[in-house]
C-alpha cells in the first residue's frame, strides 16, 4: 500500500528553538520539574496536548473574518448552532468557552454527594468537576482497557456488566447519567465501538438514565469505528457520526480537539428542561446563551472546523501519523500503549522506569527526562495526576503509568516525532540514571497543573 501525504501543505511557518542543556536543566528546575510550568517559548517539540493547539485552516481563518459580534443572536451563533446540531442531531445547543466549562455547568446541577457517575474513563478536568460537587466518578472501562500491551480494537468500550451492576444496586436517584468518552483519553486514546455505544444506550435506557457522550473527539473514534468494525466499513463518517449521537441524551465537548480550534466548547441536550436550567447558569458563569464565553469569530471558526474534521482524508492523515509515531518509538525499543490512538503515543513509565516506585511518579520523573535530554514536552497521566491517599492513610496509585505525546493537529511533520522517538529511545538506554520525585507543593484538586517537585536523593 502506497503511503500518502498529508492533504494540506505548508502556508506559514513558525520559528521554535532548543534551549541547550545547561538551560533545560535551570529551567526544569525553576519550574519545580513541572512541565506545565515550563515557558512555551523554552519548548523545542511541544506534545503537552492536542487542545486547541492545532493549526487553523484557510477555510478557517477565512472565517473569522465574518465574525459577527454582536452580543446578542449574532449571525455567527445560528452557524456555530446549525453546525452543532447538524453532528449531534440535538435540539438544545448552550456554547461554552471549553468542555470544562461544560461540565462545570452540567455538574452543577445533578452532582452532589451520594451521587455516582460512571463513565468508561473520566479524564482529569471531569474527574474534578464530578469530585468538586461532592459525586463520585466511577470508572468502568473493559478489563482489556487495563492491558497496556494488549492487541484489541476497542479498548475504549464500556463495561456493560460492571454497568449492570452498578445500576442495579444505585437506582436513577443515585445513578442520575452515564457518560462514554470517546475516544477514551485515560486509556490511550483508545476508541469505542459502535456496538458498545448502542448497547450503553439500551442499557441506560432501561434503566432509566440518560447517557452523554464526552465527544472532543467524535471524529478520530467514528473513523477508527469505520477501520475496526467490519458492519460499519461501507458507512460514511458523517453517517457513523450520526448513528453515535442518536444513542445519547447529551454530550458535552472541548471543541479545542476535534473542533480544529484555538478556543470553545459546548453543552448539547435533547432534554428543554434540563436546557433550560442550564441556560440561566451559563448567562451566570460564561456570557448569553449565544455566544457562551467565545466571540463571533470563535464560533465561525468552530462551524467550519466541524465540518473539515469530518472529511475522510483529514482523519487518514491524522491517524495515519500517530501510527507511524509510534512505530518510529517502537523501533528504538521504547514500550507504548497498543494500538495507538487517534490523538497521541502513550508511554509505559512503568516499563521504562521499573525501578521507580508509584509513589515516586515514574511517569513525572520520566516526562522531566524528555524535556532535559531533548526539549520535549509531554504530559503525565500517571499517579501525580490520578493518585491518591486512601482513608487509611496509605497511597493509591493510578491504574496505569503512562506519559501521553499529544499530537497537536495539523502543526508537526514526521521529522519532529521522529526526533521525539530518538530522543526516547536513548532515554530508555539510559533508563536507569533517573530517579523519582516528592511533591512539594500541591493544590486540592487538580494538582498537576500547578504542583511544584523536587528530586529523590
């Protein structure tokens, strides 16, 4: 099979620089080893995350120019909206600046202590929304999604019969919605099938509870469905789109991902009521229901962004490149989450560091490693960022140790991730020469966006 470019080329550039070592090592530990803390203009290849880091189209930055910005029923509302609704099939669209800000709003109202939210894998920033009211988000992703080196299709499924038995001994009162992510960002960026997705659905329904879909990227898991599941090859991704979405009650969505944006998100609902109540919190929290939090130009930028993410030679192009990333760190014997994903190359800190215990974050230790020895930022998911200190006292590490490489969309060729994979892989030659971390500093949730570490001795 012939291996086919990108279906873009290069209009603008933009100069980046790698800080030699003697600055690396100053500004890692300025930064109390936290790469979040790092200036981006000290970052050579920067795979912190694919949200909103994205290069914009021509037909995109076309757009912003018919930015309407009005404040109140701006043109550009009624394209954002159409556009929403045209995916999701769902009446009740309320904009919102990111997805967090989505689920802060949907949290808001039915989270509360006593409550559950099972979800397939809750990522950070909804784990903290769910936890901030006082809920508990349950995770309840297929064993297979555990197995870091596992071959399997859809590691992102639901645990039906874990599901069951939740809702069974729960009830709706305590059990007030299900959530999927797709693609399932704790666990690779691991897709769903559509199967799963209609069974989660049927389940939820007879049951009672509605199911939302956590959707930023509803087009990398549509496209691996129409790869993976033989019934749906012959389907359009507009029609797999469409067939996700007639499952679920809602979603909610960081439009920085697979909205091809700098910038936005959005709440989605077929209930009005619920809609309705939610509006008054988004007029108190994030603008006027027609804009949200965003200005005209985001919203027109967002509408044609859905549109371009849908096409099939995008989502060719963009998968097909984080495959071949991580061939290129396999190659050189780094270990990886398998298969890749559709966002980003996930590493076994575990495998590469055995020697680190959890309670010393492999993942963190060896995410500071690929800023020191090469200028590369990427990001822990890990035990700094899901660990925690059980009632007893005692520390619970993270499921798995991992430290992700997102891709931002559109922005780096295969040389730079090749020299990502050369740099890892002489990370894991000299695996043995790094040691863990103590946290110093650390906030109430959310801590790895702002802990500060220092080295083990």
């Amino acid at each position: 099979m012939k291996s086919w470019p990108e279906p873009y080329r290069i209009k603008m550039v933009e100069a980046i620089r790698l800080p030699r070592r003697e600055e690396r090592e100053r500004i890692l530990r300025e930064a109390g080893y936290n790469l979040f803390m790092v200036r981006a203009e000290d970052v050579f290849i920067d795979l912190l995350t694919d949200s909103g880091t994205g290069a914009m189209s021509d037909r995109q930055w076309s757009a912003l120019m018919r930015g309407d910005e009005s404040y109140a029923q701006a043109r550009s509302w009624f394209r954002f909206y159409e556009a929403v609704r045209g995916f999701t099939g769902m009446e009740h669209v309320l904009p919102t600046h990111q997805g967090r800000a989505a689920e802060n709003l949907l949290f808001s109202q039915i989270a509360r202590p006593g409550i559950s939210i099972p979800n397939n894998s809750h990522f950070d920033t909804t784990r903290a929304n769910i936890e901030f009211f006082g809920a508990e988000a349950v995770d309840l992703v297929i064993p297979e999604g555990r197995d870091i080196h596992l071959d399997h299709p859809f590691k992102g499924n639901m645990d039906l019969n874990r599901l069951e038995a939740l809702l069974k001994e729960k009830g709706r009162k305590s059990v007030p919605l299900c959530m999927i992510t797709i693609t399932n960002n704790t666990g690779g960026g691991q897709p769903v099938s559509l199967a799963n997705i209609r069974a989660t659905g049927e389940l939820c329904r007879r049951y009672g509870v509605p199911l939302f879909l956590d959707c930023c990227r509803f087009a990398e898991n549509a496209y691996f469905i129409k790869l993976r599941e033989p019934e749906c090859a012959r389907m359009s991704i507009r029609e797999i789109v469409a067939a996700m979405f007639a499952c679920a009650d809602g979603a909610t969505m960081s439009a920085k991902k697979d909205g091809l944006g700098n910038i936005g998100g959005f709440l989605a609902l077929r209930d009005g009521d619920l809609a309705a109540r939610l509006k008054s919190m988004l007029i108190l929290k994030e603008g006027f229901p027609t804009y949200g939090g965003l200005a005209g130009r985001d919203l027109e930028a967002l509408a044609q962004g859905f549109e371009e993410v849908q096409e099939e030679d995008y989502l060719e192009a963009r998968v097909g490149q984080i495959a071949r990333f991580g061939e290129a760190l396999k190659g050189r014997g780094v270990p990886i989450l398998e298969p890749t994903g559709g966002h980003a190359v996930y590493l076994d800190a575990r495998g590469i560091l055995p020697h680190v215990p959890a309670h010393a974050f492999p993942a963190q230790s060896l995410t500071a490693e690929l800023y020191l020895e090469g200028g590369v930022r990427g990001v822990e998911i890990g035990s700094l960022m899901f660990g925690k200190t059980g009632k007893d006292g005692r520390f619970l590490p993270a499921a798995l140790e991992l430290v992700r490489l997102a891709v931002p969309r559109r922005v780096y060729t295969d040389n730079h991730l090749g020299y990502v994979a050369e740099v890892t892989g002489e990370i894991v030659q000299n695996a043995s020469s790094c040691k863990g971390f103590r946290i110093v500093e650390e906030a109430p949730f959310l801590r790895h966006f702002t802990a500060r570490l220092e080295p083990l001795a």
